[in-house]
C-alpha cells in the first residue's frame, strides 16, 4: 500500500520545505498540484523540481495541458525528467480568469508524447468513476502507467472492482483522491468542490479500509488544512 499526500502550494519557502520534512517520513510520493480548483499560483513543475533537488523522495508533479502547445510539454518533460522528478500526471485543467488558452494536446496525447521520450519519466492521468463504464474503462486502454481515481464512493463500488481487474493485468496503479475536510475547512471546501466530493476523517477512513484490497494507495488531498490531514494520513497508515 502506498501513501501519497498532496501538497498545495504555499507562500514561503520555507514553510514549504517544513511541510516536506513533516511528509518524507510517512509517504511515498508528494503529490504537487498546479492551480488547483482554477486559481493561479506556484507553477508544480518548478516547485517538484525544488522539492527533488533538497530532499530525496518520490514526487509527482502535474502539467495543466490546457496552457501548453507540444514544444512546451515537450521541453517541461524532458526538464522533469533531468530534475529526477520520477512522476507526471497530465490534466487538462480548469480555465484560469483572464488567460488564453492554447490546448495544443489534450492530456491523454501527452501520454504518448512522454512515453515516446523513452527519459524514464512516468505518466499519468487522473480517472472519474462518475463517468459511464464505458468511456471509463476507454481511458484505462491509454495505459497511463498509474490513475488518479476522483469520485470514491460506495456508489461507484462496481466500477470500481471492474477498473482494477483491468489495472492488475494491465500493471497499472490506482490511487483514489481522499479529500478530507475539518470542522474549520468544510464549509469553505464544500462551497468550492461541492458537498459529494469532500468527506469526513471518519468517512475517509471508513471507505479507504472498506477498498484498500482494490487499489495500490491513497492520495490524501486536505487543501486548506495541513495538520488535518497529516492527521489523518497517520491514522490512515495504521489501518490499511
């Protein structure tokens, strides 16, 4: 089972590096969004270059296609790859306010782009279970080397189950988004990504022990509350 934390961005350096120290020791990959829920900030690559370059841990840093022609994807690949950046997830990306949008590849062209590189790099895209079966299971055919999986829930149970049969064969890895919420945060969560996609520490829980036996881990999202969900990552570590 692998732990993966997702670090949004900060404003200083050196709160950064304090939240990295706290994460190398209980997981395997920091996670590094860019521009999450559409609002600008640090650039992933860059700041999981910075991350690599101080401290020796996996990180996984995401490109919005969105923003980026094919020279650009191209050159940020082979920057990642050079920084010792082990991972790269590629999403499309929400429309940021008052920018222009190139979207040159979609994310699922930029698959192919890196695995054509050959430079070590691993690629991969994130996977909804609130889409159809069908065009599910089309994107589990691209081969992303892993899947970030939105929308766990007992609702999406089946798809689920059907969805890591296919990976196992096919050597792929699965790790569902926990996007945990404290009493502090939730209101302000909820009124940003809507109440079905932010959950309880309780719930969390509840749901990563009753799935665990289906995926490779877990990526623990906590947005606006670090201690939170360093809190629960620990706890989730002690059950599954």
């Amino acid at each position: 089972m692998e732990f993966l934390f997702e670090l949004t961005t900060v404003r200083r350096r050196e709160e950064l590096m304090s939240r990295v120290k706290t994460l190398k020791e209980i997981v395997d990959w920091i996670d590094v969004p860019d521009s999450p829920m559409g609002v600008a900030s640090q650039f992933s690559p860059v700041v999981s270059c910075y991350i690599k370059s101080v401290e020796d841990m996996g990180v996984i840093a995401h490109v919005r296609t969105i923003d980026l022609s094919r020279v650009a994807l191209t050159a940020l690949a082979k920057s990642l790859a050079l920084c010792g950046v082990e991972r790269v997830v590629y999403v499309r990306g929400d429309t940021v306010s008052n920018s222009t949008v190139v979207r040159d590849l979609e994310p699922e062209d930029a698959v192919d782009l890196v695995k054509q590189l050959g430079m070590g790099l691993s690629p991969g895209l994130t996977l909804s279970l609130r889409k159809e079966l069908a065009e599910i299971l089309k994107r589990v055919s691209l081969k992303a080397d892993f899947y970030l999986v939105l929308n766990l829930g007992r609702d999406t149970e089946g798809k689920l189950a059907e969805i890591a049969t296919i990976s196992r064969r096919l050597g792929l890895k699965l790790y569902p988004y926990l996007v945990i919420a404290s009493e502090e945060s939730r209101e302000k969560l909820v009124r940003i990504l809507g109440g079905d996609k932010v959950l309880s520490a309780s719930r969390a829980l509840e749901l990563a022990v009753e799935y665990s036996y289906l995926i490779d881990g877990f990526l623990v999202s906590s947005p606006l509350d670090f201690k939170s969900g360093v809190e629960f990552l620990n706890k989730l570590r002690s059950r599954v």
